[in-house]
C-alpha cells in the first residue's frame, strides 16, 4: 500500500491554519500530511487539540522532518531527540527524519565519518526505545550525499530502525540512477520525498537558505512528471512495491494549492492508486 502526502514545509510561508490545511488535504485526497519539526512543535502548543483535527478527517502524520544534532554534546543531543519523539507521539508519527550532519561528505575524514556514525546509533538506540524509527535523507552537503557513503554510514550504524528519507532529486543530483541507487537501499528505504526542476543547472534552488527564504528564488521548480529528473523508473518500482510505503510532495515553489493537487491526481493515475476518501462528512 502506498500512501501519499504533503508536506507542511510546501506552506512555510502561508497563513494558513491546520485544520484549514487538513480539510483541504483530505477532500483533495491526500492520505496524510508530514509536518515540519518547527510547525509540529509549535501546533503543539495550541489550546485545539491539532492533532484530533487531522484524525477526523481521516489523515495521518506519517513523520516529523527534524534535524537532530549529530555535533556537539551527546547529552544535549538525546534530550533533543527524547523532546522530538514525545512530539512524535503527541502527533501519532512513527518515524523522524534528520539530516546526517551539515557537511559535504567529501569534507569529512574517517575519523570525522566514524564519530557521526556512533552519534547517529545513539540517537537511533534513543528513537527505537521509544518504539519509532529515525530515517536520515539523502540530501547534498552531508554524510548521505552519494550513495556510496550513504550505504557505508547504514552499514556502520547497522540498527535496523535506521531508514532512509529516499529523495529521488537529491539522489539524481548525486550524478546516479535513482532506480540503481533505490535497488541497492531498498532494504532501508522507509519513506520517499518527490520533486523536480526544470533542468541540472538550476538545482542549487534547492539550496536550504534559497527555499526557506521567503525572497528566495523559485524559479526552475516544476511539477514532479515534469522535469528533468526521470520519475518513471522509480514511480514503476513503486507500483510494484509490496510493503507499505509512504510517498511526500515536497513542492518548494508557488501556487501551493493547485500544483499539490495537480501532482497528487497524476501520481495516483500513474501508480493506479485509488482516491482516498475522505472520512470529514461520515465523523461530523
């Protein structure tokens, strides 16, 4: 079974409510909505109970997408992660994504390589304990920039609830085939995240300080079938995936609304994929 979701992150600079976002999502027919760390942690602290909201309306929150701390005082660390997991729970997600560090792989010596290795274990040991599972994307600029390293930190951590966040741009951008790329993690693979550009030469868009500036560029962000990036290999693997998978619609760019909905309809026209229906109507 796939599932397919947005992301709360596409909304980052919106004024728009949850249970706005949440009713949208569903009549849209949208399984569930991923929630950025920053917006999970502060929909928390509202009087409305945020999460029920999304229950009702039939969607889950499949993962929080965080960065923990993978520097720096060990103890600071697990309590940032013991904070994100108990947020995790609140929200009813099972899985938390982070980065593997901010640095380009290539930057970082053995010794460098090991230290995040057993940092990320401990903080892998923290999140299992708690009965969920940590997934580390694949993303430029850190220790899961390549495949190559990305399998050799798995391979050091070696804790089977250390996933991957498989995103297929960042993974094309590495230079490689995703579909060889997603055959050889697929052991890992938790979760996915789909987006795309208009061509190589545009990619740095994605840059973090370029999309989480509101005067940041956008230009060069086109719907996931569209791009340059080949989704069909991996939209093929997918539709014949026989576990559960959870599938994101990471869009960075305008009109929010209309290309979500745009992408999802084609997505579950390509993977045959039935509409969810929405469950607001039957729970009022």
């Amino acid at each position: 079974m796939i599932r397919l979701h947005l992301c709360t992150i596409s909304f980052r600079h919106h004024l728009v409510s949850l249970p706005e976002l949440g009713a949208w999502a569903a009549d849209t027919g949208f399984d569930g909505i991923e929630l950025w760390g920053v917006h999970a942690r502060h929909l928390s602290e509202s009087p409305q109970d945020e999460a029920a909201a999304l229950r009702r309306h039939g969607l889950v929150v499949p993962m929080l997408s965080d960065y923990l701390p993978l520097e720096g005082d060990e103890g600071e660390a697990l309590a940032h992660t013991r904070r994100l997991c108990r947020l995790a729970r609140h929200w009813g997600a099972g899985k938390l994504r982070t980065f593997a560090g901010h640095r380009p792989s290539a930057a970082l010596d053995r010794g460098e390589r090991r230290d995040l290795a057993r940092r990320l274990r401990r903080l892998t040991e923290c999140v299992a304990a708690e009965g969920q599972t940590l997934v580390v994307e694949t993303h430029p600029n850190t220790l899961a920039d390549h495949p190559e390293v990305t399998r050799e930190l798995l391979e050091a951590v070696d804790h089977p609830d250390l996933g991957v966040n498989f995103d297929v741009l960042h993974v094309w951008e590495a230079g490689v085939e995703p579909l060889a790329v997603l055959r050889e993690l697929a052991p890992w693979v938790r979760h996915f995240h789909l987006k795309n550009i208009d061509r190589q030469e545009r990619l740095s868009v994605f840059a973090p300080a370029n999309v989480y500036s509101p005067a940041g560029s956008r230009d060069g962000m086109v719907p996931v079938l569209e791009g340059a990036c080949d989704y069909g290999p991996v939209l093929d693997w997918l539709a014949q995936c026989r576990e559960p998978m959870d599938v994101s619609l990471e869009w960075f760019g305008p009109d929010c609304y209309r290309v979500l909905a745009e992408d999802l309809a084609h997505l579950r026209g390509r993977l045959d994929l039935p509409r969810a229906t929405p469950l607001r109507s039957a729970l009022a």
